[in-house]
C-alpha cells in the first residue's frame, strides 16, 4: 500500500528527519515524501487521510529560528482522545482536540514538534542552566518540571499514530521485541590496590559507620587480596557476566580510557590486569565500550586519543560519557565522527526514566548542521545510585524498578539499566545486591 506525505515548505530537514523516525524507524512503513504549500502534515493511503496540526515550525519559518529558550512551552497539556494509548498523554505542542470526519483524521497534538522536541534534546541547547559539570540539571528539564519524566512519551505519540492508521484500515505491526540492556560503567576498576584507599576506607568503617570490626575486615581484606586469596570488591565481572549470561543476556562493560596523571585516572586503561579483564569479556560474549573521560565530551582530539589506548584487537563502537556530561550537539558529533555507533549518555542524573522520552534506540540528529549521523542513541532509564536518592528502601527500589521494566515491556523498547561493578560488594550496597539478582529473574 501507497503511503503519501505532505510536508510545509519550512524547516525541512527538520520535518524530513522526525517523519523518518517516527514512521519509517518506529512503526517500520515506508512512504512517499513532498513538500507543499500547506499549514499542516497530511498523511495519505487509499482515499485516507491522517492530518496533524502543525503547531510549531510554522510559526519560525527561518532556518533554525525556533532555536530558542522563550520557545519551550510553558506548560503541558495532558489530554484524552480514543488513539492514545495511555491516560492523559502529555501535549508538548498542539491542543487536545481529535476530529473524525469519514475516512478523515485530524489530530490536534502536534506529534511530530513534540517528538523532535523530545528526541533532539534542543531544549538542553538553549537552556543556560548547567551544574558544576556542565550538564542540564534534571529539575531544568521540561518532563521533570511537569512529571511526565518516567513517561516514554515518543512511544506513545508513535503508538498513537498506530493507532489512527489501524482505525482507517491500515493495521501495523510493532516489530521490536523487548530486550533489556544491562551496562557497567567502569569508574573505578579496584578498591584496594593502593594502601592509601585502604586507609580511607577503613577510616570510613569507624567514622561512618561505626565500626571498628568493619575496619579491620577491611584492612586484612587488603592483605588477602594481595597475596591472591580473596577478590577485590570491585571485581565483580564475572558475577555479573555469570548473572547476564542466566537470563540469556550481555553485559556492556564501559571503560573510561585514562592513564596516570590525568584527572579521570582512578585506573590505567593500558595496565595488563584491565586489559586482561577486556579481553576476559570479549571472549566470553560480551561487550566492550568506552566511557569518555571528563573532558572529551567536548573535545573530539581528546576522544579521538583516548580511542587510540585500547588494544587495537578491540574495536570500540558503544560509549556512555562519565558524569553523563553532554553537550548538545558537539558530544553526539563527537562520537559520531570518531566511529561509535551505539550511544547511552541520555540518562537522568538525580531521577530515573524517559531523558528523551523514547525506550527505543533512535539515530540522532544534529541540531546546527541540520543532519541525521549515523549515530544512534540507547536512552539510560534506571541508574541504580539514582534510583536509590529517590527510593531508599530496597523494595521501592526495586517496584520502581519493576515499573519502568514493565513500561518497557508494554512497547516492546529496550530497558537500558546502569549498575556500576563498584556498588555490589561494599557496605553501602551489599542489602541490594540481592535486588539487583532479583531484578533479571525471568
């Protein structure tokens, strides 16, 4: 079947690329696209149409005109129609109203401003707001200010869309299948190889909390290490291979590629212990990625170095960025153009959820060269040391867990989880070790 669509004369590339990723990327149907001299998005199959409200690009018809902070809604809207697949579904752009007319659609809400809102992450552009590490804070951000953050409000709009086609006799299939996608950032590869993290960290046992057994364990914990007896409680890669590998899953282990004398250097990436450690993954199926150090987020030579340390058998296509430092575009244009292929960088750093509203991966878009990369983005949901600020008690912890696991589930996304190797086998973690067991069982 024939699918036509009408576009406005306007911030083209703009509206080529959402119509891409929502139609083609997301529901998987392929369509005929030209540009018109009309107000709206006309959407055509059969003697059918589908017409969205164009209630944003219309109104900045210059090139990259809309790209401003006065240009983010004030408010969300959250509306009830019969296509949309969730109660009261978020309204970023557009009005509520669903008319019916014969074999006619036409949908008030503006999904596609909405999506490309979401998925561009522009407001993260405009926004001056920015924390000691130069990231937008969660609390700046449109979904967290108006609660709709545990919400992938991208899937529903593509779902909604789904829906208004199957009305008219067009039924399309969802072709993603559910995959949870367990990654490790490696901040820290062991605890105790210098004595001064010993020191430090049995002066935490008697000062934090308050016990001297405590500090004594892990003094002679040191000293067991050493001669090979007792493994450091940073080594967790073969717990959590083994813990993945039973549920039929891969861990993605992320490295950050420091060496000493450098900010980010809690471990040498050329040391032979973590490069031994790299190639125990690789061989065992799962995978190497990278985890941009501090300050390579915005610097594309710095990346391009840090690449260059990991033993050349290993071929790097994964990052997430440390600290989640991003800068919109220049850190997606990084990475692309240094050859990662899959990024995970657009998590929450205080909450948990939807940063770019979507479970699916998405390839990305540069929002000053107006281009599509190669590039694709896995949106992080749930990093166990935020969920843990929100939900102390570790079975909130984990029913949230189940939530979002389930919200996952329900579009068929992939739930990307974030629990770092170091936060299993210390005292501060060691009750939710048995949450994170819990979390994969099938």
């Amino acid at each position: 079947m024939q699918i036509n669509i009408r576009i406005p004369n306007n911030n083209i590339p703009e509206r080529k690329y959402i119509i891409d990723v929502l139609l083609s990327g997301f529901l998987g149907v392929e369509y005929n696209l030209t540009v018109s001299d009309i107000d709206i998005y006309e959407i055509s199959f059969e003697d059918k149409t589908i017409e969205i409200k164009d209630c944003f690009f219309n109104k900045f018809p210059g090139d990259l005109s809309y790209l401003k902070k006065e240009n983010i809604p004030d408010k969300v809207i959250f509306a009830e129609n019969r296509f949309a697949p969730e109660a009261n579904i978020p309204v970023i752009y557009g009005d509520s109203g669903i008319n019916i007319s014969g074999n006619r659609i036409l949908c008030g809400i503006d999904i596609f401003a909405s999506s490309f809102f979401m998925l561009t992450r522009w407001e993260e552009h405009v926004l001056s707001e920015k924390d000691r590490h130069g990231r937008t804070p969660d609390e700046a951000q449109f979904s967290v200010k108006h609660n709709f953050n545990e919400r992938p409000v991208v899937n529903e709009y593509a779902e909604m869309l789904r829906r208004m086609f199957a009305y008219l006799g067009l039924n399309i299939e969802n072709k993603h299948k559910y995959t949870p996608v367990i990654t490790h950032d490696i901040d820290f590869f062991a605890r105790y190889d210098k004595l001064s993290k010993v020191i430090k960290a049995a002066g935490g046992d008697i000062l934090k909390r308050k016990s001297f057994k405590k500090a004594l364990n892990t003094i002679q914990a040191y000293f067991k290490i050493k001669k090979g007896k007792q493994k450091d409680p940073y080594d967790t890669f073969d717990y959590l291979m083994n813990i993945s590998e039973k549920s039929g899953l891969k861990s993605h282990f992320y490295f950050i590629p420091a060496i000493p004398g450098e900010e980010d250097a809690q471990y040498n990436i050329t040391e032979c212990a973590v490069v031994s450690k790299m190639r125990s993954i690789l061989q065992r199926g799962h995978i190497v990625g990278v985890h941009g150090a501090y300050r390579s987020y915005k610097n594309k030579e710095l990346f391009a170095k840090e690449l260059l340390r990991f033993p050349k058998e290993i071929k790097i296509t994964e990052s997430r960025q440390h600290y989640l430092r991003f800068s919109n575009p220049e850190t997606w244009q990084i990475l692309n153009d240094t050859g990662i292929k899959t990024d995970s960088t657009i998590g929450f750093i205080n909450n948990i959820g939807f940063r770019a509203g979507i479970c699916f991966e998405y390839p990305v878009f540069n929002i000053l060269t107006r281009q599509k990369l190669e590039l694709k983005e896995r949106p992080l949901i749930f990093m166990e040391q935020a969920a843990r600020k929100t939900y102390s008690d570790k079975e909130k912890f984990f029913d949230k867990f189940s939530d979002l696991k389930n919200i996952s589930k329900k579009y068929e996304g992939n739930f990307v989880i974030l629990w770092h190797n170091s936060n299993l086998n210390i005292p501060e973690w060691e009750e939710f070790k048995e949450i994170f067991e819990r979390m994969f069982d099938k």
